[in-house]
C-alpha cells in the first residue's frame, strides 16, 4: 500500500513546488525550457527592461502614487465646485436685494395709488374680492420688518443663500401689495365703465322720447337738429374709458335742456298770443251810466201833484233882497200806491209866519 502512494506523493509534491526550479518536469508540456519562468522569480512578476526582476515596493508605491494623485484631483474638483456655488449663491442674493430694492421704490412712487385703492369700497367694484384681497395684503405688509439687505463675498454661501431668501419674502410682500392694489383698482374702472354704458343708454331713451314729443312745440326747431346730432353720437362711442361715456351723457343732456328750453319760450309764446287776442273784449271803454230817472213828483191826495220849489220863500221883516234859508226837502212820496204825501197840507202845516197861501199851493209875503 505505502509503494502505491509514492508515486502520488512525489506527484503532489511536484504540484507544490511549481514555484521552484525543479517544480515542473523539463519537456513535460514539449516546451523549451527558456519559455517557463526563470528560477527564483515570482510568478506573473516580469521582468525588467534588462531581465531584471522588479521590485517588491513597486506595486505599494505605484498604489500610493495613484491614491495621491486622485485626492489631489478629487480636492481640486471640490474646490472648484465649492467656489462655483459660492459664487452662485452670491449672485443670487445679489439678484434678489436689487429686485426687493426695486420693489420698495416703486412701492414709494405708487403711494398714492395705493392710497386710492385702499379707499375703494366693495360696492364701488365689479368684483368684491379684490378687495378682500388687498385687505390681506396690507395685513402681510404691516408685520414686514424693514431692514437692510446686503450681499457680500466674504460670506458664505449659507449666509448668502439665507440673505436671499429674507429678501425675496420682503419683494414678494411688495409684489403682492402691488397686485392687489392694481386689481382693485381694475374692478373699480370696470364697474364704473359699466355703470356709465348702462348711464347712457338710459339717457339715448330718454332723448329719444323727447325728440318725438317735442316735434311742433319748440320755439326754435334747431334745437331738436343738435339733439338729434347728439343721440347719433352717442350710439357710435367706443372704447373702455368711462369718462368717454359719461361726456356723450352729458352732451345728451346739455341737448335736452335746450330742447326743453324752447318748449317753455313756446308756451310761454302761445300764453302771451292767447292773453293779446283777449285783450281787446277786456279794454273797451266802459259806457257813461245812464242818468238815474226823475222820480214823479208827490201827488196830493186828491190826486193832483204839487208842485216842489227849487227853493223856500224868503222872508225878512224890513228887507225883501237877503235871499231866505232853503225849505227843507220833502219827503218822497211812495211810488205805485193809492196815497201819496199831502203836499198842501205839509205846507199850511209849515207855513212861516205873516205867509199868506192861495189854494194852489203857492204862498206869498203878506
């Protein structure tokens, strides 16, 4: 058993030493024996340019070398790249201080738009909620700290990054400010031009009905020409400025008021025209009135009438010139009736003293 192994164990020992000069039987594979490595060199060790087995440090040194160069390149890149986002990072922050910079100009320049705005009332707009809006924009702006923005290269690029975005929270504050005043004041336009449309449409009714009523009672029909001119004019505005509108409104009713002016100078006209044709009945001459009828004389009771003196009989004891008192008035006798006033009797009753009277009635001086 042990003489069967042998041979197996010189084999394997054979296998073992392959490294060695003796490792591999000459001629075993029918190659010359130059072709095999050269005793005491390592295998796949090569050799140098002169035959020359290399060293052992090669290897390690050559790694090192690698190792060296690598992180140098490695560091190199970080470097660049380092200063790459630093300098974004400054130009970004110097990006946003110049745009919030912009922004709170502007804002100062607007201050009196924005005041205008702020003003507006929610009926006053087409579209009550850009003026909510505003409202919460003025609130943002109110808890906006003002400060100083500034960027510079000897800070980081965290430091620059972090001065950019407090600057852009500032500019967006501005911007939404901004907006929000704009569209406000964009709503109010756009209600007041649709208010002065629907305005003038009313009015062109309005005219329209007083150019047909007015037809015959102007006093000057030019007046009715230049209302007529101004409804035309006023069916051709265009535009979207409420104030061209409102103007054609306004030459609408300038038109109308001359309209309505000639018709008064008409009726007042035509009044005048009615009160002259009158005139004439009214200022006739008044008649004399006719002279008032002689009452008949007092009848006697028998019927005859006496006679009235003009006046008395005068008396005077020594003296017949002086001329006597008038007699007093007889009283009227009653007209229509069968008894009338005593005329004779009155007188004998009355008679002066010294008088004589015949029957007649008529009385001398005795």
């Amino acid at each position: 058993m042990d003489e069967e192994h042998t041979p197996d164990d010189g084999e394997t020992r054979t296998l073992a030493d392959v490294d060695g000069s003796g490792g591999r039987p000459p001629q075993e594979d029918g190659l010359p024996p130059a072709i095999g490595p050269a005793a005491g060199q390592e295998p796949g060790g090569g050799s140098g340019p002169a035959g020359r087995p290399r060293p052992k440090w090669l290897a390690p040194a050559i790694i090192l070398v690698a190792v060296a160069v690598l992180a140098v390149a490695g560091l190199a890149v970080w470097k660049a790249s380092s200063n790459r986002s630093h300098d974004q990072a400054l130009a970004q922050c110097s990006r946003q201080v110049r745009a919030v910079k912009d922004s709170e100009q502007q804002a100062e320049a607007a201050s009196s738009t924005y005041l205008q705005a702020f003003a507006v009332k929610e009926d006053q707009v087409k579209d009550t909620k850009t003026v909510k809006d505003l409202a919460k924009a003025v609130g943002k702006a109110k808890h906006t700290q003002v400060q100083a923005f500034t960027c510079q290269a000897s800070m980081s690029a965290g430091d620059l990054q972090a001065m950019a975005g407090k600057a852009k929270r500032s500019d967006d504050v501005y911007r939404s400010l901004d907006k929000a005043a704009k569209a406000v004041l964009a709503s109010r336009d756009a209600k007041s031009l649709e208010d002065a449309k629907a305005a003038l449409n009313a009015k062109k009714d309005e005219a329209s009905t007083l150019l047909s009523d007015s037809d015959g009672k102007v006093a000057d029909n030019a007046v009715r020409d230049s209302l007529q001119q101004a409804i035309s004019q006023a069916g051709s505005i265009k535009g979207d400025k409420a104030e061209t509108y409102q103007d054609a409104a306004d030459a609408l009713q300038s038109a109308m008021d001359q309209v309505n002016t000639s018709i008064q100078q008409k009726n007042q006209a035509d009044q005048q025209q009615a009160q002259a044709a009158q005139a004439p009945a009214t200022r006739q001459p008044a008649r004399r009135p006719a002279p008032a009828q002689q009452r008949p004389a007092p009848s006697t009771s028998r019927g005859k009438q006496g006679y009235t003196p003009s006046r008395q009989p005068s008396y005077n004891h020594g003296s017949s010139s002086a001329p006597a008192p008038a007699a007093p008035a007889a009283p009227a006798a009653p007209q229509g009736g069968s008894g009338g006033f005593d005329w004779n009797q009155w007188v004998q009753n009355h008679k002066p003293y010294g008088e004589a009277c015949n029957s007649a009635g008529v009385c001398g001086i005795g």
